[in-house]
C-alpha cells in the first residue's frame, strides 16, 4: 500500500493569533518568523488536513515576471488540486512535502523551506533563465472551501529573461501575460490569481525591500 502524502500546515490559532486577514497581506516578516518558529510548522497526512479548516496548509506561490509581464497558465485535468481544473494561474508551487530527510524543527528551517520551494517550481516548470526570489506578500482567502484550509506564501520571481518550459501534464496554455491582458480573462483566473492581480504592481515594487530567505 503506498504511504499517504503527508503535507506542511500550521494550527489556524497561529494565524489568528498574529491577525487573521482576507486577501492579501503584505506585513511579511511578523507572519514568517512566527508561522516558522520552532515548533509552529508541522506534517500531517494530507486526508487529514483538506477538509479541516483547524489546519492551514502552507502554500509557496511562485509569481514568475519579466519585464512587466506575468508567466499564466491553465490547471488542465491532470492538476493535483481538482477543484481548480480548468482555471488560468499566475502561480507556481504546491504543498510542501517531508522529502530529502531534512530536518523540520531547526535554525536552518529557512533552508529546507527554500529548497522545498524549489523543488515544488522544478516538478512543474523548468526556469532556465537567472532569476531573483523574494517573499513579497501573503495571501488568504476564507470565501471557499480550498481557500480556508490554504495559506499562500507568495514568491516574486524577477527573471533576466522569458526562458519557462513546462514539465507537468497540468500546465497548458503557458505564456507571458501583461496586467492588462489578464485582467481581459479576470474571470477564468483562480481565486489567489484574481487577488494578486490588483496588487502586482505593489509587489513589484516591494520586491526590492521583500522578504530574503537567508539559507546560510
């Protein structure tokens, strides 16, 4: 029998505890350093967090831009999230898995997180190109039922040029996007894409000042 995926979440008293927000936040460091305090992250079977809304599963969402335009693409039937089939993205990752035997509860959790981060953007794109990563905002959504058992950690990825393959099944109808033009298909976009649309311009410009995760 194959063993249950087992996925990184924290208790939804944590997020309630530093302030429980709708949409997107961009008060970074006081949820980082404490949703990865010792102690605070921690794996369960995946069956047991989708329809306990006591739990958030922690989410990388990775924003890939060059030059004011936006890597998009739609969740075709083979996406591991089913509810958001058939949904236009602009963002890249998934749950975080305990893999690699690498140590959870440590003072070089930031290092396991980052590595994790990219390996969930590796099993889906192939980034080929440089590119500069910074934690920008967060994002919660409690008007449905995959948004209040989520948490997404977004990731703005300035790359030095457009050089995205695809390697996953799911993703199709990959391109660069600019704002405007997404916002022309607004109502295909998946719930956290719709919300981070309005805000990509202050996530670029707070990338320069974003959240580093020091890996040393």
């Amino acid at each position: 029998m194959a063993q249950e995926e087992k996925i990184l979440v924290i208790e939804r008293r944590i997020l309630e505890q530093i302030g429980t927000f709708q949409g997107v936040t961009f008060d970074v460091e006081s949820y980082i350093h404490r949703i990865f305090s010792r102690g605070v992250p921690r794996f369960m079977p995946r069956s047991l967090a989708e329809e306990n809304p006591d739990y958030k599963q922690l989410i990388p969402y990775v924003i890939m831009c060059y030059q004011g335009k936006y890597l998009s693409y739609v969740r075709g039937k083979r996406a591991g999230e089913t509810r958001l089939v058939g949904n236009r993205s602009i963002g890249i990752g998934g749950h975080i898995n305990p893999i690699d035997d690498m140590p959870l509860f440590n003072d070089h959790f930031y290092a396991t997180y980052h590595a994790a981060v990219e390996r969930e953007v590796a099993e889906e794109v192939s980034v080929q190109t440089p590119y500069a990563d910074r934690i920008v905002a967060l994002l919660n959504d409690e008007s449905n039922e995959v948004g209040r058992v989520h948490l997404g950690i977004v990731h703005y990825w300035n790359l030095d040029a457009p050089s995205v393959e695809k390697r996953e099944q799911m993703i199709t109808q990959m391109t660069f996007m600019t704002p405007e033009e997404l916002r022309q298909v607004r109502d295909s976009l998946e719930t956290w894409s719709s919300l981070c649309l309005e805000r990509l311009y202050e996530m670029a410009e707070r990338w320069s000042s974003g959240f580093k995760i020091d890996t040393q």
